[in-house]
C-alpha cells in the first residue's frame, strides 16, 4: 500500500495582533505553538491554507 504524502509545517511567527482570518488559518492547521510542528497531508487545501500566512509558518524538510 502505498503511503500518502504529507508535509510538515512550523509556527515561526506569533499570531498576536494577526488579522481573524489569519488566526483561524494557523488554528486550522493545528498549530498552538510558536515553534510547533505539525505533519499534513500534502493537498491543494492545506496548501492553499501555507499559502496564505507565509510570513507566519514555514514548510520543514
């Protein structure tokens, strides 16, 4: 079987004084935390949701 991609995903940036809509996107994604990292699977809507806060997350290798 084989097994579904995904990415992993890391709070850099604090979402104090963040827009509503930027906030509820980090919630979405799961993360809590500054420096939390999180694993997703790699699809066009959490892709889209990364895309949106670049400057508060980062995509981890």
């Amino acid at each position: 079987m084989q097994q579904a991609r995904t990415i992993k995903i890391k709070l850099v940036r604090s979402i104090i004084g963040r827009p509503e809509k930027h906030r509820r996107i980090v919630r979405g994604l799961g993360l809590r935390r500054l420096n939390q990292v999180v694993e997703r699977p790699d699809t066009p809507a959490i892709r889209g949701m990364v895309r949106k806060i670049p400057h508060l997350v980062e995509i981890v290798e």
